[in-house]
C-alpha cells in the first residue's frame, strides 16, 4: 500500500497497481475484514492512489494513472466515490493531500503546483514553483 487513512472508525489503503490491473482502495472494517471500498479507472503500469486525508467529514484520495495522464482527486462520503477534481493540461500529474486550518491542500512535486479547497468541492491552483526550488516534502509545522 502507497497510502493508509483512518476514517469512521475503519482502515482505508490505497494501492498502486501493475500493468492490467486496477489501482484500488481497500477498507479494513474494526471486526478485520477486508474488502474493495474504490477501483481506479486506469490499468496501466503503476497507476493508483498516491495519497489521502480525512476533510470536513468526508475521505479524499489523489490517484493517479501516468501511462494515461490521469489526475484525480475523489472524495467518499462514506457511501459513495465522486470525483470532486480533475486537473487539466499539464497539471495532470499526482498530488500528495494535506488538510490544515479549515482547508485542505494538493501538492504536485512533478509540476509544481499548490491547490485548495475551503470545501472540498471548488479547488484553486494558488502557487506554482519556480524552477527546482520546491522540494519533495509537503507538510504541516506548529509551534
């Protein structure tokens, strides 16, 4: 698994998959049984989820499919899977998914790109890197 979340008292692990297969989430119930919660559009080689936060009650999951060009973030709402973003251009590439003071955040490494959403629904592209100088590191720091 690329990534692990808690949300409503259940596990939730995302995979990346190989070439013909399906990049799936994984739902771990408290009684240890295990089941597929979301399968991924895409069956090219290492296409999957690269990340996931829990925002505003709601589980949100970033995948990705690079053979295709594939870039979405999902959101589940403990029933269902909808897809709340999906980039365009050249910002189709994964984002690693922060939440921090009332907002939650998507950070591209590979373009360089900052996105927001105060809700989950609308997303913002706010900053983009320039040259080499973001660093492969996204993160929250209280004092």
């Amino acid at each position: 698994y690329l990534c692990i979340q808690q949300f409503r008292g259940e596990l939730f692990a995302g995979s990346v998959a190989e070439t013909g297969s399906n990049g799936l989430i994984e739902k771990r119930t408290s009684l240890g049984v295990w089941s597929t919660s979301e399968t991924g559009p895409d069956t090219n080689l290492a296409n999957g989820y690269h990340s996931m936060v829990v925002f505003s009650d709601a589980l949100y999951a970033s995948y990705y499919a690079p053979g295709a060009l594939t870039a979405l973030i999902r959101k589940f709402d403990g029933t269902s899977w909808t897809t709340v973003y999906t980039p365009t251009g050249g910002s189709r590439l994964p984002y690693t998914l922060k939440v921090y003071d009332g907002r939650i955040y998507g950070f591209s490494v590979l373009n360089k790109i900052m996105l927001r959403s105060t809700d989950g629904a609308s997303w913002t592209e706010f900053d983009k890197g320039a040259g080499n100088l973001f660093l492969p590191a996204f993160g929250v720091i209280v004092t």
